[in-house]
C-alpha cells in the first residue's frame, strides 16, 4: 500500500462516533482491501475506503489482517531467479 494511506486503528474518538459494526458491502469492500494492499488501487476505490474505513469496524480489522497477512508473507519469501533452462522449456512447451 502506498505511503499517502496509513493503516487504520480505531481509535477512541473514532469509537465514539457512530461505527458500523456490519459490513453489508463486505466483497467489495475486500475487492478494494486487496487492490490497495497490491498497489492496484483507483484513486477512487483508495478514496472510498478512507471514507469507508473510518465508519466501519469490520473493514478496518479485514485490512489489518490482510495487511499483516501479505508483510508476514512478503517477509517469508525469497525471490531467486528462476534457472533459464527451466524459462526455455516453459516458452518452447508454450509454443508448441
């Protein structure tokens, strides 16, 4: 996610305004959780979910989860080129 766009808690002022504690948007809103988290993200859909995050609980917890999630995993992976004798048995197996 880019820089412009912290992760969001839910603090007790947030708490003290009117918090939705159902999401009735949930895959859309996880739709636009994961474009952000990949950097895939409209201005529009970031836009929308800065509005949205600070209204509803269960957005701000599934972007946490998510977020933790692909740091977790982008911490556990590690990038090796792939060998080019493998990559020409791909590309001759692609075009045959």
């Amino acid at each position: 996610m880019n820089a412009s766009l912290n992760t969001p808690s839910v603090t007790e002022e947030a708490q003290n305004k009117t918090m939705k504690h159902n999401c009735e948007h949930r895959a859309e809103c996880m739709k636009i959780i994961q474009a952000i988290l990949d950097d895939e993200a409209t201005d529009a859909e970031k836009d929308h979910f800065r509005e949205n995050m600070d209204k509803c609980i269960p957005c701000i917890e599934a972007y946490r989860l998510e977020k933790c999630i692909k740091d977790s995993l982008s911490l556990k992976i590690q990038k090796k080129p792939c060998p080019q004798s493998i990559l020409d048995t791909i590309i001759t197996k692609i075009n045959s």
